[in-house]
C-alpha cells in the first residue's frame, strides 16, 4: 500500500512537472509578449517586451511575424525614446530584422 502511494504520488508530480514545461507555440507566445507591451508604463516595461519579442524571434527565426514583431516592439521603442542617440540606435534595429525578414518571404513571393 505504501509503494503504491509513492508510486501515485510520483506520478502526480510528474504529471504537474510535464504540464508546466511544455512547449507554448508562436502564437501564445506572441500574445503574451504583446499584452506585456501593451501594459507596458515605463521604458523599463517597454525592454521586458523587447526582450521577450527577441527571444520569440531567436526561437522561431523562420516565422515572418516573430521577425516583423521583434521589429516593431524596436520602432515602437524608438518612438518613446527621449534622446536623438537612442532613438536611432533602436531604429537602426527593426531595419536588420525586417532585412531578414524579407529574405524569408522572397520564396512566398515568388510563387
């Protein structure tokens, strides 16, 4: 009785373990990183997005809307930016990504 109480018990976390590890897919991924932007109320708000947006792109960099939303989390920055440095620095940013990014629908739009 007692082996099969561990053995339960096991299972139950494992069962728990399993379900919070498991992979989200690009569109979640995208929404929660997008409802963080949303809600964002300081520059430092506005990075956690950013950073959430270039970790998507990374993780599914032959998705066209993880590039194109990594991209506009950095314009959308650059817009909130008070100095003329930073603002360019981060416009300079969404250029290289949607560089990739059309490189990516080169074949889509070939067909």
């Amino acid at each position: 009785m007692r082996m099969l109480m561990k053995t339960i018990i096991g299972f139950i976390f494992l069962l728990i373990t399993v379900k919070q590890v498991s992979a989200q897919d690009l569109s979640t991924s995208l929404n929660e990183a997008y409802k963080t932007l949303q809600s964002a109320t300081s520059m430092t708000d506005m990075m956690d997005a950013n950073n959430k947006f270039n970790l998507i792109a990374a993780k599914w960099d032959k998705e066209w809307a993880a590039n194109y939303y990594a991209a506009y989390v950095k314009a959308y920055i650059s817009l909130k930016e008070k100095t003329q440095n930073a603002e360019t620095n981060y416009l300079m940013k969404p250029t290289n990504i949607l560089k990739r990014l059309t490189t990516l629908m080169l074949p889509v739009m070939k067909a």
